[in-house]
C-alpha cells in the first residue's frame, strides 16, 4: 500500500493533525471577516455610487477597477514588504485579511451596482412618491431587491475570496497551506498536503450547501 | 382670487417643461378644486403624463408654479419635499410594486419610514384600506401572485395610506388585460364617491363620462380645451379635440 501511505499516512496524520487543525481556525476566521467587512464596504460603496456626484463616484469606480485588476498576490506583497521599509510594519495576518477585503469588497460593488441600475427606475419612482428619502429608498427598495437578485454571484465571490487566504502563505500566516507545506517539508510525506485538501473540503463543501439553500429560501419572481 | 373662495386642493401655474429643444409643456394653469375629479386626456405626446409627473417632481418643472393646499412644491429643500409627496399619492401605469414585500409590507413601507407610524397603526391603517380596494384576503401575498388588476388596486392601496390630498393616476388602467380594467375603475369610482380630489390621466373615455367633473384636453404641450365631460365629448369646439375624438372612437368601433 505505498500510495496509501504516501497520501494518507496515519502517523503523520497524527503528528500533524493538532497543528493542522490551529491552522482550520486561522484560515475560517480570517474567512469570516473577510466576507463579513468585503460584503459590508461593497454594499456601502455601491449605495454611495448611487448618489451618482462625480466627486463620489469616480474614485470608487477607480478603487474598483483597480481592485480587481491587480491581483491580490501582488498587492499583499507590496504591503507586507514594501511598508517596512517607510517605518510602517502590519501583521502577516492584517494584510492578507485587509488586500482580500478590499478585492472582494470592489467586485462586490460592482455586482451591486450592475443590478441597482437594471432595476425599473419605476421602482425608484415609486418609493419617492410615497415620500421616501433618497437614503430610504435605497435601503428599503432598491438594496433587497438588488441583494436578492445577487445572491448566487455574490455566495461564489465570497467563496472565491475565502480560498484566497491560501495565499497567506506565502508572507506567512499560519493557515492551512502554509501549516500543510511545512509539515510536507520537514516529513518528506504528502499527507499534510492531503490533509489540507481535505480540510478545505470539510470547510467549503458545507459552505456551498449553505449557499444553495440561501439561494432556493430567497429566491422570487419578479 | 377672493377671500370668499376656498384655495384649490392643487395648483397649476405656468408650467412649463422643457427636454433640452423639446418643450413638452408650455405654460399649463389648472386648478383643482378639494374632491374634484380631472380627467386629462389627448394623444400620446401631448405632455399628459409630463403634467402629472411634474406636480409630484417626478420630473423637474423648467418653470411655473405648483401648490397643493396653497403650499409650494416647488424651490422647496428635499426635506421639504419628501413631506409635500406624501400629500400627492400617484399611481402608474406599470403598477410598481416592491417585488420583495408582501402587499402588506408594500402599503404599511411609506407609512413607518415616512410618516413614522407606529407598527400596529401602519398595520391597521394598511389592512383598511386593502379591504377598501377589496384586497384584504390578499395581504400576506407577494406581488407576483397578484393579477395586474390586484397589484394596481394594491398600488393605490399604498398611497392611499399616507392620507394624500390629492391622487395623481398616470393611465392607471392601459397595462391591464381588458377583463382586469373593470376592477380598478371600480375602486376609482368608490375613491371618487368618498370625495377624494383626483387628477386621472387615461384613455378610458367611457369612465371620464361617468365620473369625471371636468375634461381637460391637452394637445402639443398645451390645454386646448376643458369642460364638463358632456360639453368635451358632446360639442367639442376645437378642431384638434373634434380630430383626435373621431380617431378614439374610429378605434373603439
């Protein structure tokens, strides 16, 4: 059974398994809040774009496009080893948590703001005339509409982003890959590497699960 | 005007509204007195829909003069505004709805973030006046489960709610199926019995008959002509409303 052994053995299994399971927390809070504030700056960014003054808009459409061009690998560089060096030193884990923020907070402005500008302007008109402010409007109107239209892009960006954390490895934050590529390394074993896998599956398959059902509980016809 | 006088429920002055070179309205006066019941009609593109959308702000007057209760709707800050709307309830073609909300939540929604009811009093108040347009049994239901007849008497359910003044409907009936006109006109017609003041923009000349206390007939961004439904429908004076008549009643034949 050398295939087995060399995928799953289960000493080595045992001798990482504590370490791998510290780095299961790393990797799912940073995941977390990432959605959490990615979610939250996104939505706040495409409700301040709807306002549509130019003085608004313009550099949050350049903060997206910009975000979303770049890949996220290159800017977490820049800040974790770029910044030192004007006397400016962040923690490995605030800077892959605040570049997959930002990513995913500039794709999800754009997601918002794609279905804000398709929906009837009735609907905008609509709520105006029964005297509701602009910001009402907004937030009682048009923003469910547009989130529940968004759900199944805006579940597979978050989950996108939350498997980013990967790269946290690579300025080193103690996640999953960089706790599994060590153990790799010091045991000559793919084990640890099969047992990332596997925890991303333990992770992100209930995640997927979840999406679906979101989708189904929140779906309705226009 | 004189003392002696009541001021009109709503007041049209010199409007004018211009698209860059398209002048759509060119200096409108209509007054509206408390409970009465205008109808508008003429050809598409004769700035019917731009009048009534112009006395909510809808769409932004190039000049004039609009008063509701002798209050101004116009160089007013939005606060200012958002408070004169809740007095001018409109009602569109294209119903509106919030997809999202039951009928309910859609009549009880203006009332709590606007008028700042209290729940249980938006909630009482919404239910009224379902049961008003006939829809109490349907107030727990999402818009897509309503027939467009339904969603539109939900619709006036809505501004019906925020104790308006004056109702603006913007041909409240042409996106129905014919069955389903019936329904609305109906709720119209009990609105009209209970002495709501009501401009009505439509093409349902068979209802501005019955109803309505006066015609106005508009043509090229002016009022060509106005009166009692029987004067306008029964001695037309303008060649323009005799000519766009014979068309309406050529279709109806």
């Amino acid at each position: 059974m050398d295939f087995f052994n060399a995928f799953l053995n289960p000493e080595i299994i045992a001798r990482y398994l504590p370490a791998l399971i510290r780095a299961v927390w790393v990797t799912l809070w940073i995941s977390v809040l990432v959605v959490i504030s990615g979610l939250a700056l996104g939505a706040l960014l495409a409700g301040l774009r709807a306002y549509q003054k130019r003085w608004l808009s313009w550099p949050i459409v350049l903060f997206a496009d910009l975000m979303r061009a770049l890949p996220p690998l290159v800017l977490m560089l820049v800040l974790f080893f770029g910044l030192p060096s004007v006397g400016i030193i962040l923690a490995d884990w605030f800077v892959l948590y605040l570049i997959l923020t930002l990513v995913l907070a500039a794709f999800v402005e754009e997601i918002f703001w794609a279905t804000m500008t398709s929906l009837p302007r009735g609907q905008w008109e609509a709520g105006a005339a029964t005297g509701l402010s602009f910001l009402q409007v907004l937030l009682h109107v048009i923003f469910p509409q547009s989130l529940r239209m968004n759900i199944p892009p805006l579940v597979n960006r978050s989950l996108t982003i939350s498997k980013m954390t990967a790269y946290g490895s690579v300025i080193g934050v103690k996640e999953i890959v960089s706790v599994a590529g060590s153990a790799q390394a010091f045991s000559g074993s793919a084990t640890p590497l099969t047992m990332a896998a596997l925890a991303y599956l333990i992770i992100f398959y209930p995640a997927m699960l979840l999406s679906r059902y979101i989708e189904n509980r929140f779906h309705y016809e226009h | 005007m004189t003392a002696a006088q009541p001021l009109p429920t709503l007041e049209i002055t010199a409007l004018e509204k211009r698209f860059g070179e398209t002048q759509v309205l060119r200096s409108i006066d209509l007054n509206v007195r408390n409970g009465e019941l205008v109808f508008v009609i003429g050809p598409s593109g004769s700035g019917k829909s731009t009048m009534l959308r112009c006395c909510n702000r809808l769409e932004e007057p190039t000049s004039g003069a609009i008063h509701v209760s002798g209050k101004p709707m116009l160089g007013i800050p939005r606060k200012e505004l958002d408070r004169m709307r809740l007095q001018v309830g409109m009602v569109f073609q294209g119903f509106f709805l919030y997809p999202h909300l039951t009928a309910l939540k859609n009549v009880t929604l203006a009332q709590r973030k606007a008028l700042k009811r209290p729940r249980a009093e938006a909630e009482a108040r919404a239910l009224e006046m379902l049961d008003k347009v006939g829809l109490k049994h349907k107030a727990d239901a999402m818009p897509s489960e309503l027939s467009g007849g339904q969603q539109q008497r939900v619709a006036i359910a809505r501004a019906l709610a925020l104790d308006p003044k004056v109702m603006l409907f913007d041909e409240p009936t042409s996106a129905l199926d014919p069955e389903l006109v019936g329904s609305v006109l109906k709720v119209m017609r009990d609105l009209r019995e209970g002495g709501m003041t009501m401009i009505v923009v439509s093409h349902e000349m068979q209802f501005a008959r019955e109803a309505a206390d006066r015609v106005v007939f508009m043509d090229g961004g002016v009022i060509v002509e106005e009166g009692p439904p029987e004067e306008i429908f029964g001695n037309p004076k303008s060649d323009r409303l005799k000519a766009f008549l014979s068309r309406v009643s050529g279709e109806a034949a």
